[in-house]
C-alpha cells in the first residue's frame, strides 16, 4: 500500500512523482514533538522505504516553525519529556530516553534518503529530528538550536559533533545559544541556508535530482556513509548521550526550574532561564571583512 493511503494523526503526507512529502502538522503546538508524532514520522519513513515509487523524503513543518522541540506540555503523552524531575525514576527515564535516541535511528538507516526543509524555529527535539536526517536545507533567518541544555539535559541523539566537530559543538551546547540558518550552513549543521522565499524550491529541485537515481543506488551509498560514521562512533555515542540526559535532567536547574513553572508558568519561566544569557538575538554569521 502506498504510504499516502495511510491515515496520520499529526503528519500530513502527499507524494509528487517520486518525492513524499512529509508535513509536520500541530501548527498549534509550533510542531512540539509528542510520542505520537515521532512514531508515525518512523513509520512514514519506513514505509517509503519499502514503497518502490517513493524514492525520496523530504519532512517539513507547517505554520511558522519547523519544530520547537519535545512537547513538555502536560497533555503530551511522551512521559520521557514532559514529566518533571524526580516524578520518574532514573532506570525509567533512561531505558525512555534509550529507545527516543534508537526510535530516531531508526529514520537515519531507513535505505530511503531524507531532506530536512527547516523554517522558523528548530530547538531541541526539533534539532535532533533534522540531525538524523541526511540533508539539511534551511531558510536564512531560521533560528535553530537546544536552549533546553540551560536547565538540564544533554542531545539525547548526540550527532552534533559529527556535523560541526567538537569546538562550535561546545560552543553551541555549552551555553545552549541559538543561531541562525546562515550560520548553521558556515558550521555545517546545515548543507545550504537560503532565502526563505526560496527554501521550497531549493529542496524541491535537490529532491527531485536525488530521485532520479536508481534507489538501489542511492541506499548502497547511503549506508555506506553512514556505516563510516558509525565505524567514527555514532552509534556507541548514542548509547552513552541517552543515559546521561537522563542523568543531567536530574540537576538541580532543573528542578528549579519544574517549581518554577509550577509558580509563574512556562512562558514566564523560560524566559527567566534565558536572562542571564540576554537571549533575543541568534548568534549570526560575522561580516566579511576585505
């Protein structure tokens, strides 16, 4: 069965020749992550990658954002992220946050290649989504980024270091700073950022240049790169990062910051997390100096 026979409840998803197009659709909720989305985005890709006129994936977001994360919300039925610290215990919450990082996985080995196409916001959960996708196209002026890290936490995934080496991986999961979509092309979180007017036909055209492969081709070589990274330690990465997010979601900022949630809201305590870091402006590319 095609995969656009299918029903979704948070994806919306529509084929054009060869390309899928996979939508992100909680525009209420800026995209958040619930358990629900990320087990049908697995089950998206998955199924492209057994449909023989699916040659590529290509995830976007609607409304004015991409993704902003995990949803944290107490509705979200995705117990490893929006429970608060202490509420489960650290063997649940890391076999949880194990099986996030092998789910996501799951879409990087998938033998069907994947286009992240990024607008607006990309924060936390959202980061990990695209980082596990095998191309990254975003607009200019997208702002991307984990600022979560600022209360507790490290990428459960763990594949910055392997698209912008270690020093901007500090740099950018050290004070937990966003940047914009410039930006992540010179570092290379991303392969190419562009105008936002033009973002759709930029991954549009590349999907359409990918598709005209022969898909046998095309997975061949897409595991073969992928197996290099492993062989350099994704995967055993990622079976240390998981653990330790659930460790680090057990620090004190953290807890501080669930109480406050509790007393002044989430809107309100996130913005008190941020002060100290005079959030509002992504870290931008410099200008160029003759």
């Amino acid at each position: 069965m095609s995969v656009t026979h299918k029903s979704y409840e948070t994806l919306l998803v529509e084929q054009q020749d060869r390309v899928v197009r996979v939508t992100l659709n909680r525009p209420d909720r800026r995209n958040a992550i619930s358990r629900a989305m990320r087990t049908e985005l697995i089950d998206v890709v998955e199924s492209c990658a057994q449909d023989s006129t699916a040659h590529v994936v290509i995830i976007r977001g609607s409304g004015k954002s991409f993704c902003a994360g995990y949803d944290v919300s107490a509705a979200s039925s995705d117990a490893t992220h929006s429970t608060t610290a202490g509420q489960v215990s650290w063997p649940r919450r890391a076999v949880e946050t194990i099986s996030l990082s092998r789910g996501w996985s799951r879409i990087w080995n998938a033998p069907v290649p994947v286009i992240a196409q990024i607008h607006g916001h990309c924060l936390a959960g959202g980061t990990d989504l695209a980082l596990h996708c095998d191309i990254v196209i975003c607009a200019e002026d997208a702002t991307i980024g984990f600022p979560a890290l600022r209360m507790g936490g490290t990428p459960p995934t763990s594949m910055w270091l392997y698209n912008m080496g270690p020093q901007w991986a500090k740099r950018l999961l050290l004070t937990g700073d966003t940047f914009t979509g410039r930006l992540a092309e010179r570092i290379g979180f991303a392969l190419e950022a562009v105008p936002s007017d033009q973002l759709e036909a930029k991954v549009s055209a590349l999907a359409t240049r990918i598709a005209a492969m022969g898909r046998d081709i095309v997975a061949i070589n897409k595991h073969v790169i992928n197996v290099g990274l492993d062989l350099m330690g994704r995967a055993a990465l990622q079976d240390i990062a998981a653990p330790m997010d659930s460790i680090a979601n057990q620090a004190a900022e953290m807890a501080t910051f669930t109480a406050r949630v509790q007393e002044i809201g989430l809107a309100a305590a996130f913005k008190e997390r941020d002060a100290p870091f005079a959030e509002g402006v992504p870290i931008d590319v410099s200008p160029k100096h003759d």
